[in-house]
C-alpha cells in the first residue's frame, strides 16, 4: 500500500538505508517449516496484554495475537507460493471449524513476473436482509526475502479470523456480513509501489460481485491492514464517506480508546482502490507511518506485535458492525 502522509516513511527508510535497520532490534527468527514446532513465545507486558474478552465485546486479543503467530510461522508468503498454499489451508479450516462458510474463489492474475495462481477466502454469515457489510484482509507478503509480514499482512488476517469466529457463532443480524481474505495485495515485479501490479485479490472480489450483482447490495466495506503494532495510531480515512469514519471513530471514542483512533487524516493506496473506483464506501484503517522503520523489512516480526493493539482495533470493529447493522 502507499499513503499519502509520507514524511515519517521517508525518514524511517533512510535511518534503514544508513544503519541497517539493526541496533537494539531483535534477531529475526529463520520461518518454520511444515510440521515443525513454533517457535517460542515472546514475553508480553501486562500493560500490553490483551484485555479479557469480556471487556472487549466477546473478542479475545490474545486469540488474534495466537492466530497471527501461526500465520507467521509458515515463513513468507507471496502468492503461488508454498507458504501461501499452507496458509490458505490454515485460514479456510480455521474458519470452517468456527462454524462459518466459506467460499473460495481460486484465480489466475496476470502480473508483472508472470501468470500466478491466487485465492481469494470469503467467510460468508447471512443475514436477515439483503444488505452485507464487507470485512476485508490481505494475506499475502511482498517478495522480500525473510519478509514474514507480522504486522503487514498477518495482523489484520489474524484480527479477522478472531472476528470470524465471534461473528459466525452469533444469531442472525438484518445485513450479512463477508469476511474477505485476499490475495494479491502486495505488488509482485517491483519494490516500489505500483498500483497496476498489485490489489489483485480486492479487484477479483469487487469484479465478481460486480458481476453478480452483490456490489450493489454492500452497506461498507471496512478493510483492515497494519493494525497490530505497538503504540498505534490509526487515522481518518480521507477518502472514505464522512458518515463511515463517524461510526468507526464515534464507536472508538465510546469505547474509550480516543488515543488509537486519532483526529488526523491520511489517505492509502490499498486494497480499498477497487470499490472506491466502483463508488462502494470503503475504510482503510492502517497505520503506515508509525511503523516506517520495520515496513517491507525482516524486522516485521511478531516482537513488534501488541495483543492490546489487536483487541482494541478488533473490539471497534465488531461494535462498529454492531453501528451498521442499525443503519
């Protein structure tokens, strides 16, 4: 993805150009493999624990936290890639085993580098109506060597799959809800952003609801990326509607976490690009800046991971799908 507040990136990819990136940073642990064991568990703090489920709407941080482990543990994940195919593997039994259906929409994106076979993963709950609220990750990591993707990829998968197995053991609500675990997002050829050679899952998902006639029927679409860091900061989405970041910051303030949903707008080039060009309203919910040093490196590890980030930003994501299915 690229955001448009770029000044912290900048800086962070210099201070990585001058001094590697290294210094106080933990060792990067090499990925596992299939059918080793994970590796050991990081020791969190109490103040960056996850707080009981019961404080944060049924969703249990410390479950998101685990289930961004696994994902990382199968090692980097570009698509067409062993890892990913593991992943996906992991992902759809996940789900199936919270009692949700699941769709998967195998496809075949013409990239920079070639023909790449990737998948989309859709845990479907329906609902009353004929609404449907779209909650959207990507999976996938860029092709850089050792990059694992905790934060970039893996914590707002693992986030999702904590909020599928919430939502899918719940009675009916008036909108559906869609779990969308996409593919593609990350660009293939370059290691620079291009926008052509990327978002290949988010633009099969809304060219195929397009073409079924679901575009037509999403209440919001709510994507999640970069969601997991320590002292996080996620600011307004300038290029969604006005009434879309009100209930997502107006349920965050509710909640009391005015400090992690901040005034401040930004805008990024992300997963959301197909339904804004479609004219779907779409959120982002990212925090790139804060995290510039460790992005597209080795150092996006699981130490860089927050239990409490992951259940303050899935608390507001379920309370904000509480908001909608009122709307």
């Amino acid at each position: 993805m690229r955001q448009s507040l770029r000044i912290a990136a900048f800086f962070g990819c210099l201070l990585c150009a001058l001094v590697g990136c290294k210094g106080s940073q933990s060792v990067i642990p090499p990925p596992v493999s299939a059918g080793s064991p994970p590796p050991p568990a990081l020791s969190i703090s109490a103040a960056d624990a996850a707080p009981p489920a019961a404080q944060t709407g049924g969703f249990d941080g410390a479950k998101a936290y685990d289930f961004t482990a696994k994902l990382v543990a199968f090692g980097p994940r570009p698509p067409a890639s062993d890892a990913i195919r593991r992943t996906q593997d992991y992902i759809e039994s996940q789900l199936k085993s919270f009692g949700c259906t699941v769709d998967v929409d195998a496809f075949n994106a013409q990239t920079t580098i070639g023909t790449l076979a990737m998948k989309n993963i859709i845990a479907k709950i329906p609902g009353t109506g004929r609404g449907i609220i779209v909650l959207m990750s990507h999976y996938d990591t860029k092709r850089i060597d050792n990059f694992v993707g905790a934060e970039d990829g893996g914590s707002s998968t693992g986030l999702l799959m904590e909020t599928a197995r919430v939502l899918c053991s719940r009675p009916k609500q008036p909108n559906a809800v869609w779990i969308a675990f996409v593919d593609g997002e990350e660009t293939q050829g370059t290691f620079e952003w291009s926008t052509p050679d990327s978002v290949y899952g988010s633009r099969e998902l809304a060219a195929q609801m397009a073409l079924s006639g679901d575009l037509k029927r999403i209440k919001a679409v709510i994507l999640a990326d970069m969601v997991g860091q320590y002292n996080l900061q996620i600011m307004r989405d300038s290029d969604a509607p006005t009434w879309l970041n009100d209930v997502i910051w107006d349920t965050a303030a509710r909640l009391g976490y005015r400090s992690v949903f901040v005034s401040q707008k930004t805008s990024t080039e992300d997963d959301n690009l197909p339904f804004l060009d479609r004219h779907v309203p779409v959120i982002d919910l990212i925090d790139l800046n804060g995290y510039a040093p460790y992005w597209h490196t080795a150092q996006d590890t699981m130490d860089k991971i927050s239990p409490r980030s992951l259940a303050i930003v899935g608390h507001v994501i379920l309370e904000s799908v509480n908001a909608l299915q009122k709307r």
